[in-house]
C-alpha cells in the first residue's frame, strides 16, 4: 500500500503530460509523453466546483458532466467508499479534441484523485489501468503516468470482469530530438477517426507495420533520425485518416527533407507530429512548414516540444511511492 506523505484532507497536486500515440506503425501500442500538460489542484469542500483556466477553460470547467468528477465519482461508488466533494482547480495546455492525449490525463487525474482521497489501496500498475479501462486507450494513459517513450500491451481478457492490468514497457531514446507539433483549428472526435478504418488488412500492409515498428525502436534506441522516415511508415491507419487531418498528408510530404526526419499522425489526428534533426533552427522550420502549408490553402498552430520525461507518477503527492 502506498503510504501518503500528508494526510488526505491537505491539497492534491498533480502534472499529467499531454501525449502522443500509435506514433505511425506502432498503432495502439506506443505512445510519448509531451513537455506539457494539465496541472491540477483539489481540495475538500461541502460541494463540487472547478475552476478552469488555459486552454480550452470553458470546456473543462464544464458542469454537470465533467469527466474527471464523473469518474472520480464513479470509481469511488463502485470500490464502496464515500465520495467527498472538492474543489478543482484545473489549469490545462493541452489541446482538446486534438490528438494530444486530453482526454487519458483528465481520467487519469480522476483515478489518481480517487486513490488519494478515498484512501484506495492501488499501486502504479492498479492506476494505469484502472484508467485505461475507464479512458480506452492504454498507450495515452501509460505515456502519460510513466512518462518519456513507452510500450503499452494489453493482454487477452481474463473473463471474469476484472480489470486487466496493462503490460508498459519503457522504450529508450537515445536522442532526444526536437519535437514540432501542428495542430489545426478544428477538432477531431476519435470515434470519427476510428468510423474510417478498415475492419481487416491485408498481410501484406501488416507485415509492412511490423517492420516499420520494429524499426521504429531501432531508430529511436540507436538514435538514427535518418530512419524515421521509413520508421513511421504506417498502413494501418495513416491512409484512412488522411482524409479527415489533412495536415498529414501536406506535412508528410516533407519527411526527410528541410529537417525534418519523419513525420507522424498525433494520436487519431487531426494534429501532426514532425520529429526534427538535432540542431534545427526553430525560427527557419517554423517559417518554412508555415510557407508550405499555405501553399496547399492549410493553416495550423505550430508548437515545439520534446519528449518529457516526467510522467504523472512523478508528481503524485505520495511518499515512498514505488511503481510499478
């Protein structure tokens, strides 16, 4: 059991990294942590409130029908403990709706709450995934608690309605490269994203993904930025969501050229993910992306980041605290 450095009445502090996954080939399988985040703060109170600010603030101040109360709530119903009101204080940098991870670190927030202030006896592996199943997606939810570069498995259903624990492996980067994100004006609901893909594949566009995965690690352990054009090659989902981010295929197009090393869909899209070449002069690529955007009739924020290697775990406010 964790034991807790303060006692559950005294203030929650939390940072939850926004995250990118599938990362091209690597398709429900691995995410990365971004340099920022949502932070949030709650405290004990006659009734529930939540104040917003950032981005999105309207959206994530939202009540009734906010999703890290709702499942704060509903977690606690189910493990039988009281549900004590509180006061959240939210101040979010991530994009909703963007492909960012927005919605695995609001539920794992909620769950990381629960655990806190209902006193529930849950390691690391216990909070990864109770999340993922509460979120759906387990390579957000464990790029977003362990932070940096991960593998996250699911294994086959146990059937007998229990959680399955999610299998999160560490991947190492041994290059830290620049990071450069494109996110468009108008949000994408994953449930679009995943209407359009296929209900089978062919072997030949899976074996494909497999290699390019394989690769992938390759790339990123070895740190050959020269092969991530080819790494994050991707049939599985990168030709059906095209036409619903069409960022991806006017930013694809520069791929191993004006350094920038590869180029990926951000989660289900819309937003972009371009891994650039060590050294780059951000005012330059900044200036060029832009130029060639407006060339195809697209705009987009453009935003640099890198691989964050602080996760949520890191901050949530317990003592000897030891993962898994």
């Amino acid at each position: 059991m964790a034991s807790t450095s303060e006692p559950p009445g005294m203030p929650f502090r939390m940072f939850l990294p926004a995250t990118s996954a599938n990362l091209g080939p690597a398709f429900d399988a691995a995410a990365l942590a971004f340099d920022f985040g949502l932070r949030v703060e709650a405290m004990p109170a006659a009734e529930f409130s939540i104040e917003a600010q950032g981005r999105n603030a309207d959206q994530c101040g939202k009540m009734p029908g906010n999703l890290i109360v709702d499942t704060y709530s509903r977690l606690l119903e189910r493990e039988g403990k009281p549900v004590q009101a509180l006061a959240v204080c939210l101040n979010n940098d991530i994009p909703l709706g963007m492909g960012c991870g927005s919605s695995a670190a609001a539920v794992l927030a909620s769950v990381a709450m629960a655990v806190w202030f209902g006193g529930l006896d849950w390691n690391g592996n216990r909070i990864v995934s109770e999340a993922s199943a509460c979120e759906g997606h387990p390579d957000n939810v464990a790029a977003c608690w362990h932070g940096g570069l991960v593998l996250a498995r699911t294994p086959l259903a146990i059937g007998n309605g229990a959680v399955p624990a999610i299998d999160v492996l560490p991947i190492p980067v041994n290059t830290k490269w620049p990071l450069l994100l494109a996110i468009p004006e108008s949000p994408l609901a994953t449930s679009e994203a995943r209407r359009v893909l296929p209900r089978l594949y062919s072997r030949v566009d899976l074996i494909h993904n497999v290699q390019s995965a394989m690769l992938l690690v390759l790339a990123f352990s070895q740190g050959r930025g020269e092969w991530l054009a080819e790494a994050l090659s991707d049939r599985v989902h990168h030709p059906y969501r095209a036409q619903l981010c069409p960022l991806l295929p006017a930013l694809s197009a520069l791929s191993g050229t004006l350094g920038v090393n590869g180029v990926a869909l951000s989660g289900a899209g819309p937003s972009v993910l371009m891994f650039l070449q060590e050294g780059i002069d951000r005012e330059e690529i900044s200036a060029s992306v832009t130029a060639h955007l407006v060339e195809r009739g697209l705009t987009a924020e453009l935003r640099f980041t890198e691989i964050g290697a602080p996760g949520a775990k890191d901050t949530f406010p317990v003592s000897a605290f030891v993962s898994p």
